[in-house]
C-alpha cells in the first residue's frame, strides 16, 4: 500500500510539472507601462521647476524606442506600426513633464504614428487619478502611519551627506513630515524641506553631468531626494489610498477588448504606492544609484495568453542605468535598460520567471482597492 502511495506522488508531481512546463509557451497579447517621468528641472528651478529637459526627452525616446524594438520582436506589433484607434492608450497626468514624457516615447515606439497623448486636466492642474483626495475619515490614520519623527531619525546619515555637499544646514527640532491637507501624500517642513529640495538639485545635476561624486554618496542624496515618496514603501494604509485610482485604471486597461498597448505616465509617488498596494516582495536594482524606483522607471504588466489557452501575467520593473542616463547610451535588444522581475508576496507563480495567473493578479488588484472594508477608488 505504501509503495503504491509513493507510485501516486510520483505521478501527481510529474502530471504537476508537466502542465506547468506547458504553460509556460506564451504568445504576448498586451502591455501595460505605468510611467514615472524622465528627467527634469530641479524643483529648485524658478519658473522652469519640475519641466521634462531636453535630456530627459532625449533619454525617453530611446526607451520608447526599445519598448518598440520589444514591442516588434515578440509579434506585438509590425515595423513601422500606425496602431488602429483603440489598441493603444496614451494618458498622462496633466502637467507638462509627464505629458511630454508620453509623447517622447510614443515618438521612439511609434515613430510614424503620431498617437495623441490623453490627459484630463487642464495643464498644471492635478488629475486625481494620479493624486487622489483623501477623505477626511482616513486622514488621522494616515497622519499615525506618517510618523515623521521615526522617518527622520533613520536618515539622519544620508541627511548629513546632503548638508555637507550643499551647504545646506538641517534643524532636527523645527523639521517635521506631515500628510498634505486632502491628498494621501507626505510633506516636509522646516529645514527638512530644504534638505529635501537640495538633495532634488544634486541628483537632477548628477543625471546632467554637471557635478560629480562618489556612487556612495549619490546613494545618500537620492535617498533624501525620495525620502517622502519611498516611504510609501512602509505607510501599507497610505499607499492603497494613493493607488487606488490608478488601480481601477489598470484593471480597465487589462479588461479592455483591443487592446494591445498602454502607456500611463505619472510620478515616482505613483509607482511606489501602486507596488505596495500590490504587495511586491522586496527587490534589489543593479545599476542605479536610485532607491526604489529610479528616474524613468516603469511597471511593466505583460499579459499572455499560454499554449493552454489561459490567460498570464508578469511583473516587472524596467528603469535605465544611471550609466546608461549619464552615457546618453542608445538602449536597443543588445544594450537594453535594467528588467526587474517583480513578485506579489502571497500569489502561487506558474514558473521560475514570476508569471502568474491572470485571473490571479487582476483579483490582486481589486482586492488592492479594498481600505477598510470598502473600495476606495
């Protein structure tokens, strides 16, 4: 009996692997990328703060020119593609650096097809799917989740680079982090906004060439200069608020009939709440100088249909080197930007590349949207 019980594990584990080598022969069907712009104008800049560089335009064509290359070989699309209305989606928060971001990689990726770039605000104006009101309800909470003293007193060493590199004094006793008034996102105050701007300046003229430290201490500063959007990474409440429109929008474009490509460009407090809300295990990011997600950085969701004719997912952040950025490098099949796999803490993957289901991960994204009992977005 028991040699005819072992006979059966064999067979399960072997039916077992089988189907999910089976599995794992896909055909690409869509693309989504959520986007944080490229490079910009320090927001210490005067009346040019926070506007796209002609660098930073620069350096997102070439990565829409290697999404269009990726794009191409895997049978997405044909070379020098003018996609049909409806199989690809363009929209950008409504501010000058995102929309621009968006139009420079629809001009690498679709070089001939002069795709309109869809935004919902007029420019300047805040579109709330990239950041949201908070209602009065969650606004204590997120407030108690902040804790800004804590946050403060575990940089104090990546501060103390910035002063030291700027000039820049940082006052412990009149510095605080606050949640903004009817928006799920942090703000500094006192010295340690001025820490926190010219770490901003530092790292945009590091990306330009215009200054030059050590790998060491432009880890410190661009901690500091994203001090408040990575710690989106440890605020769980916080991140599903500021998520959860962008959510809805994800789950509407994996939904939608047609279509093949979408392209969403936000900011880098977008791409951090959106992978916490999802529950992305840690990772770590060869090449950059960057935190947690890097100047030009994008969640990739590819959808694939398997051999098995069951829909897939994979998960992945694609960012360029901070070589590739300062190098002006072309980005193609042979020289492409840094691929992150990413993986969702708790969801059973398919295989060793992190696919999932993609009845699995749109589940993920919904229960995602669920704060306190209720849907948020």
């Amino acid at each position: 009996m028991r040699k005819i019980f072992s006979l059966l594990i064999v067979f399960v584990v072997t039916v077992t692997f089988f189907a999910t080598a089976h599995a794992t022969d896909y055909q690409l069907e869509q693309v989504v990328v959520i986007s944080r712009h490229n490079l910009r104008n320090s927001l210490k800049a005067g009346d040019d703060r926070g506007l796209l560089t002609l660098r930073g335009g620069e350096m997102e064509t070439l990565m829409g020119q290697y999404f269009g290359a990726q794009l191409r070989a895997q049978g997405l699309f044909p070379k020098n593609a003018q996609p049909s209305v409806g199989e690809v989606r363009f929209y950008a928060n409504s501010y000058q650096r995102t929309i621009a971001t968006a139009k420079y990689f629809s001009a690498g990726a679709f070089p001939i097809a002069n795709i309109p770039i869809e935004y919902h605000r007029a420019l300047g104006q805040k579109d709330r799917v990239f950041l949201p009101q908070v209602e009065p309800a969650f606004t204590k909470k997120l407030s108690a989740e902040a804790n800004g003293k804590k946050l403060i007193a575990d940089f104090r060493k990546e501060i103390a680079t910035v002063e030291r590199l700027s000039g820049e004094k940082f006052n412990p006793a009149d510095s605080s982090v606050k949640v903004r008034k009817e928006v799920a996102e942090l703000r500094a105050e006192g010295s340690l906004s001025k820490i926190n701007l010219a770490a901003d300046a530092i790292l945009m003229d590091y990306y330009d060439g215009k200054v030059s430290y050590s790998d060491a201490e432009m880890r410190d500063v661009a901690k500091i200069s994203s001090l408040l959007i990575n710690s989106n990474f440890d605020r769980p409440l916080g991140a599903k608020v500021f998520a959860s429109p962008m959510l809805a929008v994800i789950s509407d474009e994996l939904n939608t009939t047609g279509r093949k490509f979408s392209f969403i460009c936000g900011h880098d407090s977008n791409l951090s709440s959106l992978l916490t809300a999802l529950g992305v295990e840690e990772y770590t990011l060869p090449g950059t100088i960057e935190w947690r997600v890097p100047i030009a950085s994008k969640i990739v969701i590819k959808k694939f249909r398997g051999t098995d004719d069951t829909e897939y997912a994979s998960l992945s952040l694609v960012y360029p080197s901070t070589a590739q950025i300062i190098n002006r490098e072309m980005l193609t099949l042979d020289n492409p930007p840094m691929n992150v796999a990413l993986k969702l803490r708790g969801l059973q993957a398919v295989d060793a590349n992190a696919t999932y289901k993609l009845s699995d991960v749109l589940q993920r994204i919904s229960d995602a949207q669920i704060v306190d009992g209720r849907r948020a977005a």
